[in-house]
C-alpha cells in the first residue's frame, strides 16, 4: 500500500534540468539565478524586493534584526506556530511575548493587544502567523501596529500563493517572511524568503544575510581601497541561499498557483467525504486559504493518539502542528509559562492531527484517508 505522509515536494523533469543547467554554469552561489528568483517572488507578490534566505527561519532572524529588535526590544506572536517564528527574537537578543489564538487558529488580535497593554504598551515587533494558510483579517494588526508604533512581520511560510483577496499573500505586512522547505508551496530544498516595499529594509536583509558586508559603492562608508574593496558595515551572518536552490524555486514558481488550486481542491474533498463524521471537526475555511496544512481536531482528547495511531498502523503518516510554543520545556524553564496560559492554543493541541495534503495527491488517496477515519470511529 502506498504510504501517504502529511505533506512532500513535487519535483519534475523541468526542475532537475534547471539546478542541472547551474551545475554546468558559472555560478554556484549568489549569482544571476538568486537576483531573477528573487524578482520573481516580489513580481508575484507585488512588492519592491524580496531578499532569499538560506531557511524559513534565517528570514525571520532577518526580519526581525530589520525591524531592529534587540536587547530592550519585544516581539509579540501567536502560542501555535513553530518555534522558529518566536525563537528568531529571541536569536536578536529580545524578549518574546504570546497571546492565544482566535477560531482561526491564528493569532487573536484582541488578546494580543491585552497582552501588550500587560505589557505597559510597550512592543517592537507584532509577529502573526497565516497558520496552515488561513489569510487571517489583516487590519487589525495594521492597526495595533501603528497605535504601538511596531513593525508588522507576518509569517507566512504556510500560505504562500494564498490571498486576501485582491492583495496576494507578501503585500499587506511590513515584511512577510516565506519558507522554501520541502513539504511547503515551493520548495528550493531548504530555503526562505522576506517580501517588503521598505527599501530600508531590503537593505538592512541583504547586510544581514551576507555577514553584514556589501561590495555596493553607492554604500560605502569609506574611501575605497580599490576596485577590491568591501565593507562590514553590521554584525551579520552566512545565510545566503545558493543557485541551485534558486533555480530549483525559480523553475517551482512557474507552478505555484497550479500547486496552491490542487491544494484547495484536495481540500475540498476531505470537507466533503468528512462531513458530518462524529467525533471529529473539521478546520476553518475561508477565500484565499493556501492549505498548506488540513488540521483535523478530535473531539474527545482521549482518542487523539489513538486515531493518530491507528492511521500510521495504516500506512498514513501524519504529524500535529503544533505544541504550543511557550509550553515547550525551554519556555517553561526560562519564562515560567504553564499549562493553562493558552486555553485554547491547547485546547487545538489537545485533538489536532495535520492530514496529508500535497499537489501529488489523487482524489482517491484523499478517500482513503477519510475512510480511514471512518473506520476508525466505527470500531470504537
């Protein structure tokens, strides 16, 4: 039997021959293909620049070295997401503050700004997750953003392709950070990106990505030395992406709307052959979902691991997105955070199970995943 995992890359015939022809190229890294990916993520998003990244997670750092948290300095996120998003404030030297999540199950902008006002109002950086690919409303994080004069980081490595509406996932935020990891929208095998409109930004991100150095002499600070010369301007890092994950993302975006419609249509099976199942509730939906994750939650917390098991034991295999964050034992030790302080970020964790959904998917895998579940409730 054909074993399904939760979600996986899509690689053709184009995308080899594409990292095949960098191979044979010039240009191993930082070359001409990362400048033309990079294009391509601002062209699609509509945004001025998009700075690549070596993971998901070294943009965030970038964002939030950008945005200029550091030690004083507060981010605030959501409790469901994956630590990288909270731990890239942290890597700055700043603090990190979390706020429950609403029935979207991304960040609630009511408890967020209760928490910033605990706070004494004080917050550097509002950090919201499009959470499995929900477009959650942007607005109001708008809002609270200038009212506490922070920067607005969306974390949107789960919805790339997705949209509000007219607005494509990358252009409402500050900056928007994108991941390239195998089981996403697009893969460039590891890999990520941050979208802004901010020329300051953009290069505050490219400093940072390239251990705080340019060779641009419209940049420099001093009198060059000669044609050679280069500057370490920051304190940056090694977090380049190489050409051949470029051309692997780049030749990828040419299907990326063609993955984000398979994705909905798979989804909208599992509410099909799903509906109306007991024991079971399915995940919120909206316009513009990129689902990346199809997060199915158990109603009675006591079959969770049971159902969780008995699909593996069929060869279906899952994963549940996520812990909340401030309860894994470093947050816990370090922060005193407990069991109780985000009711319903674990009231998620307590039944979710993420069900496989990726492009290469048939319609009858997405059938035998629910009869699956079926089963599983019949014989209970």
């Amino acid at each position: 039997m054909k074993v399904l995992s939760y979600g996986r890359q899509c690689i053709n015939e184009e995308d080899i021959s594409e990292v095949v022809k960098v191979l044979r190229g010039d240009w191993l890294t930082m070359g001409p293909t990362v400048e033309k990916f990079e294009r391509s993520l601002a062209d699609y998003a509509g945004v001025k620049h998009a700075v690549t990244f070596s993971s998901g997670t070294a943009a965030l750092h970038g964002a939030m070295h950008a945005a200029g948290l550091g030690p004083g300095k507060k981010s605030l996120t959501t409790a469901l997401t994956f630590v990288a998003t909270a731990n890239s404030a942290l890597y700055t030297g700043a603090g990190v503050m979390f706020a429950d999540i609403a029935e979207n199950f991304c960040l609630d902008p009511e408890k967020a700004e209760q928490v910033i006002k605990n706070n004494g109002g004080k917050v550097d950086a509002i950090v919201p997750v499009s959470f499995a690919g929900y477009p959650f409303e942007i607005e109001p994080f708008k809002e609270l953003a200038k009212k506490y004069n922070a920067v607005l980081i969306e974390d949107a490595s789960h919805a790339w392709g997705g949209d509000r509406g007219k607005n494509k996932i990358g252009f409402d935020a500050d900056m928007t950070t994108l991941s390239f990891h195998p089981v996403k929208h697009i893969t460039t095998a590891e890999g990520g990106a941050v979208l802004t409109n901010s020329d300051e930004f953009a290069k505050s991100l490219k400093l940072f990505r390239n251990h705080g150095t340019t060779r641009n002499s419209k940049e420099f600070q001093d009198e060059p030395d000669g044609l050679w010369h280069s500057e370490m301007q920051n304190l940056g890092y090694n977090y380049r992406l190489s050409e051949l994950s470029c051309a692997l993302g780049l030749s990828q975006m040419k299907r990326l709307d063609e993955f984000v419609q398979r994705r909905r249509e798979l989804a909208r099976l599992y509410f099909e052959y799903l509906s109306g199942v007991d024991g079971v509730i399915l995940p919120p939906d909206t316009e513009g979902h990129a689902w990346h994750l199809f997060v199915l939650r158990v109603k009675d917390p006591e079959l969770h691991g049971q159902l969780f098991n008995f699909l593996r034991d069929n060869d279906i295999r899952l994963q549940v997105h996520y812990r909340p964050v401030p309860l894994q034992p470093y947050y816990r030790n370090n922060f005193g955070y407990k069991a109780g302080d985000f009711p319903e970020a674990e009231r998620y964790y307590s039944g979710a199970i993420s069900l496989p959904i990726y492009p290469s998917m048939e319609d009858g895998d997405v059938k035998r995943v629910a009869d699956c579940i079926k089963n599983f409730f019949k014989s209970i």
